[in-house]
C-alpha cells in the first residue's frame, strides 16, 4: 500500500483559503503517482483558532468534506482527511474523517482526550464514542488525534481488534517533539503496527508546531520522517505482511494475561 502523508502549514481561521491550498497540493503530489492512500493533518481547515471554533465549524455536510470526496474520487486514492471542526447541537468536535477511493465517508472519530494545556474543554466536545477499527482496501486501521498518542489504553484496544495500521493527524508542538517521535515508536513497538502520522508546521499564537510528521514500522523503525519546518510529502510503501511476520515471530498477544490486568 502506497503512502502520501502531507505536511503542511495552515493559514489560522481561513477554512476556503486552506482548502484551495491543499486541492493544489493533491494535484501537484497525487495526481501522476502512484498513491492507494493520502494522509492529511488535525484542524487543517482552520488551525488551532479556539475561540472562533464556533464560527468557522462545518456540519457533516460541507465543503470540506465534500472536496475532500471529489478528491478521493478523481485521484482513485482513500484519504485519512486529518481533522476538522465539526458543529453538532451547537457543540464544536474536532473530527477525524475517513473517505475511500469511491468517495464514501468510511469511519469518522472524534477527538476523546482533549487538552488541558490548551483550554480545549472549554472550547471543544469531548467524543462520544470508543475507537473502532475501519478497513479500507481490506486491511483493518485504525485512527486517532494528537493527544491521543499519550493514552496507549485506546491504541492496544484497536491493535487487539486487528488493526494492522495506525494513523495520526496532529498539530504536535515543538516543544514536546522528544515525546512525538519516541511515543509513535513505542506505540508501534508495543502494538507490532505502523504508525502514520502527519503533523502540521509553522506557528501559532506563540506556538511552534514540531513537523517530523514520521512512519515508523512494526519493528519500531522509523521508515520516513519530515523535517522540523519545511512542508513536505512523505511518499512510502507498507508493506502489511510484515505486520502478520513481526507478530508471529514475537508473539505479544499470544502471552498476554488479561485476567491479571
């Protein structure tokens, strides 16, 4: 399965002027390749603009989605669409979206662990619902947001699930990258599962974003990583037996104990 995990800037609080943005980009690095799946970052449509959530939220139904489906469809690619702000019963949830090649919303997921570093609870709903595993093409995922990454509780319950395949749509600050990088490791170590992540760069309201958007193997090998401050497109093959080899010859879940857990 051929990988394009997208890291890019956002322009704060301009859903139209980020959307065109990232129409250019699936023309300039996904329409001559040879690209089964696009990865796209959290919040992309507006950047992490808190306090104006309410005004610049979609509904389900949107222009974003809606791109986002006509590009899955003329691209003959499935898109993990990172994150947007979704508007349900007047509360904001930062969704992720899942759409495949025919243009079909597969999975989405709402954000679970908010931030209380960034005052998220008070701008933003917590999600409603546990993970679930989704396939596309045949192979089980799954996905989660950002912060998510710190809580290996929901990550073990997808891998348990059969999840072959993790994705992680993020706007990961530059300050904690030390944590970034060594916790999608451990996360693909512990679970014996890629670990695909895109991460924003640029800066916001006096936060640096940390890039090195990363996908790390089942062995905990890190196949491609971005650079701190420079948009880039990782373009990698998954190759998904070697998540079946890895776990047969390590056999985690085979000695697992739960009834001692």
């Amino acid at each position: 399965m051929n990988i394009v995990t997208f890291q890019t800037d956002i322009i704060p609080g301009d859903p139209e002027a980020n959307r065109q943005a990232m129409k250019e980009r699936f023309e300039r690095e996904v329409s001559a390749a040879d690209t089964d799946l696009v990865v796209l970052p959290e919040m992309w449509t507006t950047a992490y603009t808190l306090p104006d959530l309410h005004r610049h939220a979609e509904e389900m139904e949107s222009k974003t989605v809606e791109l986002l489906q006509q590009l899955a469809v003329k691209n003959n690619v499935h898109i993990v669409g990172g994150s947007i702000a979704v508007l349900e019963e007047e509360k904001v949830y930062n969704r992720a979206i899942v759409i495949d090649r025919s243009g079909k919303l597969v999975y989405h997921y709402d954000k679970l662990h908010l931030v209380p570093m960034l005052n998220e609870p008070y701008y933003l709903a917590p999600g409603r619902e546990k993970v679930k595993v989704f396939e596309l093409d045949g192979v089980k995922m799954g996905l989660i947001i950002c912060y998510d990454l710190r809580f290996p509780e929901i990550i073990r319950q997808l891998a348990l699930e059969g999840a072959q395949a993790l994705f992680i749509p993020a706007e990961w600050p530059d300050a904690r990258a030390g944590h970034w990088e060594i916790l999608q490791q451990a996360r693909a170590i512990e679970n014996q599962m890629y670990v695909i992540s895109s991460n924003r760069i640029g800066s916001y309201d006096g936060v640096d974003f940390a890039g090195r958007s990363m996908i790390t193997d089942p062995w905990g090998n890190i196949l491609a990583k971005g650079s701190p401050d420079q948009e880039e497109f990782l373009h990698t093959s998954l190759d998904l037996e070697n998540v079946k080899d890895v776990r047969r010859r390590v056999p985690i879940f085979d000695s697992r104990v739960p009834e001692f857990y």
